[in-house]
C-alpha cells in the first residue's frame, strides 16, 4: 500500500495533531512501517506518521485502550530534542 499523503517528520516543536485513522501498515522505502493518518490542525495539511518507536507506540495503545479508538483524537506530538534518535512525546489535547 502507498499513501497519498505525505510523511510527517516530527521534530522537538510540539505539533498539534487530529489522528484520522487507525494503525495500518504501508511500504516506506523499502521495509512496511506501522503508521496512522493525521491532520496538521495548524497548517492545515494531511500527512501519515509512522509509529513504530516504542515512545509513540506505547502512548497510542494506552490511548486505544482507554479511549477505545485513535481515530478523531487530538493530540500534541514533539520529540525531546532534535536528534534524530531522541524520544517522542505524546500527550492529549
């Protein structure tokens, strides 16, 4: 599968995010990734967020579990710090 979306690069800038669907799998690269669809509410722009590290994964199956669903929640996304390696953190509006 290939999305019509373009990827979202998350940087240390916190980002207010709707989440649009719920996890799916697409072809990036060249290896399948786990990812979800959202919508920038700022910019106004529709991307997909893969959400394979496990400081994105956790949060969002903790979500899922309380909320019932990903899909229609807002929710602020940032890393820690630039490097590229750094920790996400993600937390409801």
């Amino acid at each position: 599968m290939i999305s019509d979306r373009e990827r979202l690069k998350v940087g240390s800038e916190p980002r207010k995010l709707r989440i649009d669907s719920e996890p799916f799998v697409l072809f990036v690269g060249r290896k399948f990734a786990a990812c979800i669809d959202i919508h920038d509410l700022k910019k106004k722009r529709d991307y997909f967020l893969i959400i394979e590290a496990q400081s994105l994964s956790m949060p969002l199956l903790e979500l899922m579990q309380v909320e019932g669903q990903l899909t229609g929640l807002e929710v602020w996304v940032n890393k820690k710090t630039d490097e590229r390696t750094a920790p996400y953190e993600l937390s409801l509006t």
